[in-house]
C-alpha cells in the first residue's frame, strides 16, 4: 500500500454513495491505497449500487446498519439527511465500538453534529472529524480541510488523513475558518470551470477548434496554478512577469480589469461562504 500500512485492517463506510464518495474512495482504489474488499457503499438506488459493484468491486448495501459498524464511517450525505443517519448510527453501534465519523455535510459544523449526537443519548463521547474535500480528488488533484472535535487525538485521525493525502493537499484548520476555506477549495474548482470554457470561447471566436481550445485552456490554469505552488511566488509577481511592455498579455489584463473579473471572484467566494453558513444553522 505505497509503503504504509496505517489503512491495513481499516473497514471503511459511505453513508451515501454519490459524487463526493466517488471522488474520495474511487482513485483510492484505483491507487489500491484501499482494498475494495475493506469498503462498504451504502446507496438507495439499486442503479447506484450496481454501479458501485460492476465498476469498482466494493460490497453495496440498501440500508446503512452495516455501514454503520466500519471502523472510518464516512458521513456522505446532506446536511438535511444527517439526522436520520445519525439515528440509526446508535440504534446498532455498541458501547465498546468506537468510531470515527467522518462528515462531508457542507456547513455542519462539530457542535451540531454533537448536538445531534447527544439528541439520541450517544452511549460514547463520539470521535468525528468534518472536512470539505473538493471534486479535483477523483484525479488525485484536489483539496481536504479538516477539523477534528476533543475526542478525536492526532494520532487517531492519522487513517484519514493518509486516505486523502494520497489524492491531493490535505490540511487541519480551525474550525472557525472552514466555511471560509471551504468557499474557495470546495467551490473554486466549479468557478475555475467557467474560466476555462471562457477562455476556450474567446479562442474558438478566432478560429480555434473547440477541441484544441478547451485542452489548452485547462492546462493553462493547470500550468499557472502549478507555477504559485512550486514558485512560491505571489500570482501578482508571476502575472508581471509574462506581461511585456506593450505587450498582448497586458492588453487582455485590461480587459478582465475592464470586466471586473477580480471583484467577481472575490464576490462568487464570498456568496459561496455565506451560503454554506446557511446550510449549517
């Protein structure tokens, strides 16, 4: 298992069997971090199941009571359905079994999922760590934030944080600064899309064919997104330093000045932030 064995032994469970556990468990197997063996999908289609079965070998059940019993229980629904699922978690988890919950419910945050809990007389002081994963995971690009609550230590959380960091940046943060984060690395890869299919549209209106367009178009934010990272430079540095005097470069960066292509940004982050404290009351 790419030379750990932190994730030998650990049954892993999905409440939910959709995008966002496609995107986390997926290229894990793929990667064969994770056995398929060791993996339960719970999901209400029978569509979904199948899916899940044929294409990645893992065992699929209807109701979440097996789920339930896996070691890292991955909480892969919406916030609404948290509570049933929750429900159900202690109709059939036993005193001496402690596990570790693993939510991915946009705008939950610890202390309501403890209050949750605590509504149907949790038998432990249950161990959960929140995230926000974004989608770049299922091409082993993408971005986890996680908080953990009082009872989860360090080293128990180790588990999880070697599954996601095997598919992209993994980083612990306050919790306080999650819906801010999360604004950006779990809703940027959506505005990063837009960008991209404009920049494939401005090319294609000269003569690009779409399909040469919309590959260079991504690599491009591919390139430049790698270029901050590896550089360490600031974007703003990086950005002077392809604009000619004079040049072609400055002349499109008036016009996103013109279009007011920052403060769009920065506004389409802020709404994203707003909106997932909403989800979360």
């Amino acid at each position: 298992m790419n030379g750990s064995n932190v994730l030998d032994g650990c049954t892993i469970g999905f409440i939910g069997g959709g995008n966002m556990a496609r995107a986390i468990i997926a290229p894990l197997i793929m990667k064969k971090v994770i056995q398929p063996e060791r993996v339960i999908i719970s999901a209400k289609t029978s569509k979904t199941r199948q899916h899940w079965q044929k294409v990645y070998g893992v065992r699929t059940v209807e109701h979440n009571t097996d789920v339930l019993l896996c070691d890292i229980i991955f909480l892969a629904i919406k916030p609404q359905c948290l509570d049933t699922a929750i429900k159900q978690a202690f109709d059939v988890i036993p005193d001496e079994k402690q596990r570790i919950f693993v939510s991915i419910a946009a705008g939950v945050t610890l202390d309501r999922l403890k209050q949750i809990m605590a509504k149907y007389g949790n038998p432990y002081k249950a161990k959960i760590i929140r995230t926000m994963p974004n989608m770049p995971l299922s091409v082993s690009e993408g971005i986890t934030l996680y908080s953990r609550n009082e009872y989860v230590s360090e080293k128990e959380a180790i588990p999880v944080v070697e599954m996601f960091s095997h598919i992209g940046i993994v980083q612990e943060i306050d919790e306080s600064l999650m819906n801010v984060a999360g604004g950006l690395a779990g809703c940027g890869p959506a505005f990063g899309y837009l960008m991209i299919e404009a920049l494939a549209d401005g090319a294609v209106k000269h003569g690009l064919p779409r399909e040469l367009a919309m590959k260079f178009s991504a690599q491009v934010l591919v390139g430049a997104g790698k270029m901050v990272i590896k550089t360490e430079k600031h974007p703003g540095i990086l950005k002077d330093e392809v604009c000619s005097p004079g040049g072609t470069t400055i002349a499109g960066v008036h016009q996103l000045e013109i279009g007011a292509v920052r403060a769009s940004l920065m506004n389409a982050v802020e709404a994203a932030v707003n909106r997932s404290k909403e989800l979360g009351c």
